[in-house]
C-alpha cells in the first residue's frame, strides 16, 4: 500500500498535550507528484516549486529542525494568520498548550489528522475533518511570542518569564499616518498558516483554536492569498493588487549567509534572551489599499510612485526587474528617473544603511465597506533579524515620505519574536521556559 493510500484515519489518538504518531501516511486527493519534504532544518531549501500547480514541490515540508519552517520556505499560495491571547495565568497551562501545539503542528503539517479517531463514538472528534482527502499542501505553521505574554500592561510578569524578555520585543511605535484598530493589532502568541490550498490553512488554524480552549482565545486572525513577494529563486516575483511585481529584492533561501546576517538572530544578539538563536522576529502590517482612487490615477503616475514599469517590474532607471535601480540617473528637465518620493528609493537598502528585510506578505480582500468599496490591501509580513534597526528607522521614513502614501493606510500592527524550530521531543519555545 502507497502512503497515499494509507487511511487518515489509521492512526493512535492523543491525550492531554501528547500526540503519538501513528503510520506516516496521508490520503492524497490533492497530492501533487513528488512527496519528498525539503531540507530537514525546515528551511525549505530543497523545494523547487513555483507555484501550487509545480508537479515537482513537495507534498510537505517538516515540522521539526533547526528553524522553524514558513519562514525561508517557497511561499506558498495561501496564508491564514491568527493572534491569541491567553486567558490562563498558569504557566503551567501555558507550556501545556505550546507542547500540544507542537504535538498537533507535527501531524497537521504531515497531512495527517490531529490526534486521530475518538476513543468514543459519543465523543466529539479529535479533528474537525474538513481537510479530510486533502493533501498537506505544503502547509508550514511557524508559531512567535508577543510582548504582552512577557509582561501586561501595567508591566506585571504574567508567567514568570519578564526576566528573559528579548529586549527588541516591544510593541511598534505609532508611525506617522498610522490608523490602527487595537482589536486587530498585538497579541501575546502567532500562529501563520501558510499552505498551497485554503481550506488547509483554515483547518489548522480552526483545530489549533481548539486545542488552545479554556488557554488561549483567538484575537483576531487575517485570510490571504496570492503571495506577493518570493522566498526562492525558484519562484517568479508576484503582483500585488495595485497591478505591480512586489518584492524583486526579497531576500531568498538560497542565500544562507545574507540570512544570517539579516534574519537569524545571533547567538550573542541579546543576552537575556539566548533562547531566541536562531529564531526571528516577525512584523506584521494589515495596510488598506485604497483601489478605486489607485485605478483612476495614470500609469505614468502609478510607475513614478513606484518606482518600476508595470508590465516588466524593471526600474525606471532602465534595464530588466533584477537591474539594480540607478537614483543618480536623469532625464528631462535634469530630473531623476527615479523620482525622490518613489516607493523603490524609499525601501532600497542602499537609502537605508544596507538593511534588508525578508518579506513573506499576501494580499487580502475582505468584503467591501459601508460605502461600497473594497476592503483589500496587503497583510505585510517581514522577519528580521532586528526590528530597531531593520524596520522601524524605514517604516517611519516611508511613512512621511514615500508617494504611495496617498493610495495606503495601516490599520493594524504586531511584532512578535519567533523561536527557533524545535527538535523531536520539545515543544515550540522550550529553551525559554528551560
């Protein structure tokens, strides 16, 4: 018998906060042609997928290694993210939730069920069952820490961790311009789904949800598709909803010493919290685009805006999409091709001390508004190796100064520090309760 013939039913059930694991298999009613996972640190370096449709990706990417997978991996079609906010104050109950997460993460990931059949027909089932016959779909969970599970507002130690709290973990300033909803915004844990089929990400998140009952309450939680930047050179750069290439620049996978240098956080980074090496630090943005206003204005202006033509995502200053931009180049007038306000000169690292920053953002469309317009936008996601330096210095620049200013607004906000993977046997963020 096939793997993909194995039943997704055929397996051990678990109990408490452990899952044992039974056969290795998953039903395969979506499952494309190869199933081999990528590399074993979770970095996703062994996948070669350029989208949901590549017969050659991988039908998963493991739970367990080094990092945690969804960061450097291929970026997948589709994203489901949710913020919790724990309602326990026992620690106790705290890691008991982290460890079933990671128990449950382990064989959601794999395509199998969370914690197999009830051990009673009149017992609710262990798992919610809509992705029943569906693959993994390259679904990766990648799972960070708030500030306020640190410390609450008031600046109390909530589960006696306030001692390890990594320095840079502090809530994001209020930039110029800024409009948040504080229900949408912070949280005290992540969890991001990603997966090449929605209903994937939608069921691990539901069933996390669960799990995290009487713990942990979901405080608000965003849907998005189509990526809109590349984590692999294996993948062509995505559009975002105003119609241009995003995300030329990003940082890729294949590259192991530029994410060292921009995304990993080092072993002597902060001494407090040495249980964030190797781990990350995750921004998140929900920025509206206002679509209606964009889609009246001209191409010449949207291109100056941003800083690329359109159909080719080269820079204005000339050559292809991955022609670095020349912002000393002139044309008439003695004015630059790449004008002052453009988006492009805002972010480039060379107009931002060498910085770079690894996007892993999506769009999103929920509904219209009270007054008929689309409520659409990008969720921005970046990891980064130190948002002191990374982020806040840009996002306060850009947010006075980049043109396409006009055409966006933030409306929600979070910075969360992401731990490293764990290794079998361990849960999510061990070494911090160590």
């Amino acid at each position: 018998m096939s793997e993909r013939e194995v039943s997704r039913r055929g397996l051990i059930g678990f109990a408490g906060a452990t899952v044992a694991v039974g056969a290795a298999g998953f039903a395969g009613g979506r499952a494309s042609a190869a199933e081999a996972s990528d590399g074993a640190d979770g970095s996703g370096n062994g996948a070669t997928a350029t989208g949901p449709t590549q017969q050659n990706a991988p039908a998963s990417h493991p739970f367990y290694g080094t990092h945690q997978s969804g960061i450097v991996t291929p970026a997948q079609d589709r994203l489901h993210f949710a913020a919790f906010d724990v309602t326990s104050t026992s620690r106790d109950d705290l890691v008991a939730l982290l460890t079933a997460w990671t128990a449950a993460a382990a064989e959601l990931t794999a395509g199998r069920p969370v914690g197999g059949d009830p051990t009673s027909y009149d017992s609710p089932p262990n798992d919610t069952g809509e992705a029943e016959g569906l693959s993994a779909a390259r679904l990766t969970l990648t799972f960070g820490f708030g500030p306020s599970l640190f410390r609450d507002a008031a600046g109390k130690d909530r589960f006696g961790l306030a001692a390890r709290q990594p320095v840079l973990l502090k809530r994001l300033p209020h930039f110029p311009a800024d409009a948040l909803d504080p229900q949408r915004s912070d949280g005290d844990l992540c969890v991001q789904a990603c997966a090449d089929d929605p209903q994937v990400a939608v069921h691990a998140i539901r069933n996390l949800s669960r799990i995290a009952m009487g713990t942990a309450a979901l405080r608000w939680s965003q849907l998005g598709f189509g990526r809109t930047s590349s984590t692999s050179t294996t993948q062509q750069t995505p559009r975002n909803l105003f119609g241009f290439k995003d995300g030329t620049a990003n940082l890729k996978a294949e590259d192991p010493a530029m994410l060292d240098q921009h995304v990993w956080v080092g072993a002597g980074d902060d001494p407090k919290a040495d249980w964030l090496a190797g781990g990350s630090y995750l921004v998140a943005r929900r920025i509206a685009m206002h679509i209606e206003t964009w889609d009246r204005a001209s191409l010449r202006e949207q291109e100056n805006l941003v800083g690329r033509d359109r159909p080719a995502g080269a820079p204005l200053s000339g050559g292809t999409e991955f022609s670095e931009p020349n912002f000393a180049t002139k044309g008439r007038e003695d004015k630059p091709l790449m004008a002052m306000n453009s988006h492009v000169r805002m972010a480039h690292p060379t107009q931002n001390g060498g910085v770079r920053m690894l996007r892993r953002g999506y769009n999103y469309t929920d509904g219209n508004d009270a007054l008929g317009r689309l409520d659409a936008g990008l969720f921005f996601l970046a990891y980064v190796r130190d948002p002191a330096k990374q982020y806040i210095p840009m996002q306060t620049k850009m947010s006075r100064q980049d043109g396409l200013m006009e055409y966006l607004q933030h409306r929600a906000s979070a910075l969360f520090a992401i731990p490293p993977g764990a290794a079998q046997g361990e849960h999510i963020g061990q070494a911090l309760f160590s």
